[in-house]
C-alpha cells in the first residue's frame, strides 16, 4: 500500500486560515483587533521563534475549542477530527492539550520534572482523586473538559509553555490595559516555566514583561 503524500505546511495552513475565516474568526473581537488577527500574530511569533511546524500551526488554531482564558470555541470539542483533518493530528492534539487546561489546577507544577508515583493517575476522573493528583509535586494537568488529570510529558508540557507564552506576549505587547493589569502575574508564570521554554521565547518574555528570573 502506497504511503500517503505528505500535505505541504503552507497548504495546511491556508486550509485553516479558511476554516478560521469560515467559522467567524474573522469578526470576534479580540484585544488587538479581531480573534483571527491575534492567531496571525501568534503564528507568526512562533516561527520567529524557530518552532516547528506542529507548533506554530497549532499556535494559529489554539483558540479553536476556547481556551480557560477566552470561552468563545469555533468548533465543540467533540468535533476534533475536522481539525485535525485540516492541520494534521499533532498540531490538532496541540491545540487541545491548550485548550483543555485548569489553568488554575495545572500551572503550580506544570514545570515540575518529579516523576509521578506509581498509579497516581487511577481513577483521576473521581473528584477525590483529581484533588490529590492536582496537589502533587509531579506535573499534574487537569483536562477542564473532562475533569481528568494525568502527568503529560517534557515535549506536551515544552509545547504548552511556548504556545501560551506566544499567546500572553502578544496580548501584553498589543494592549497596554492588559499588560498593566497581567504583566506581573505573567511574569512570574514564565519565571517558573522558564526551564520549558525556548532561549528566544525567555529573551521575549524578559522584554515584554521584566522579571529578572527570566
């Protein structure tokens, strides 16, 4: 059976510039301008990053399920596959790995490398079990959608921290309200998540945000 031709980067991502537009992206406003405005940006800021292709597409799909930051979702969760059809199943799995996150549950060990213990995830969908997962020194990652928690490894947690530090820099550079009132709790966040970052995305993040830990 003949392997499948691969679908060129800059076609996937003309396809999901017109599902974007297709799906209203276009007409959300969004600081800066309109919600498809600032997944430009983000896009365009990951590859000045030097991210691969996964990642910035996935950074200009990221607000396609909403995210715990912005409600607004283009497409239900239960529709991924659409996705994934247009920018390929890493960079979709991406995207819902962002979108899924209980920022508040799953930031405080996000960074943290101490393996889980053995078993640590079982039955994580019971909220008693989600409690004391969350509260772990491992990297525990509580999916909003689905109340699970489980410990994502070093390149799903790398990929997450970039992205969102794509996403907040851009929110902080274009509006200056937002980063008045976000800049110092951002910094702090890519502080500690500054050992899943890359060189570039530290130096921005210094930049836009001070903070001398980064």
């Amino acid at each position: 059976m003949p392997t499948p031709t691969p679908i060129p980067v800059e076609l996937r991502k003309a396809r999901a510039l017109a599902l974007l537009r297709e799906l209203g992206a276009g007409q959300l406003f969004h600081p800066g301008g309109t919600l498809l405005a600032h997944l430009e940006r983000v896009h365009a800021l990951l590859g000045a990053w030097g991210a691969r292709p996964a990642l910035r597409l996935a950074g200009l799909c990221h607000a396609f399920y909403g995210t715990d930051g912005f409600a607004t979702a283009l497409l239900p969760v239960g529709r991924r596959a659409e996705l994934a059809a247009v920018i390929g199943s890493e960079a979709e799995e991406i995207v819902y790995f962002y979108a899924s996150c209980d920022r508040a549950a799953s930031y405080p060990t996000l960074a943290s490398d101490v393996p889980c213990a053995a078993g640590a995830g079982a039955g994580a969908g019971a909220g008693a079990a989600d409690n004391e997962a969350v509260s772990s020194v491992a990297p525990a990652f509580r999916d909003r959608f689905t109340g699970h928690v489980h410990f994502p490894d070093r390149q799903s947690r790398r990929d997450f921290a970039e992205l969102s530090a794509a996403n907040e820099l851009d929110l902080a550079r274009i509006d200056p309200a937002f980063r008045a009132a976000h800049g110092p709790g951002l910094a702090a966040l890519f502080t500690r998540l500054r050992g899943l970052l890359t060189e570039p995305a530290r130096r921005d993040c210094q930049a836009v945000l001070g903070g001398g830990g980064l």
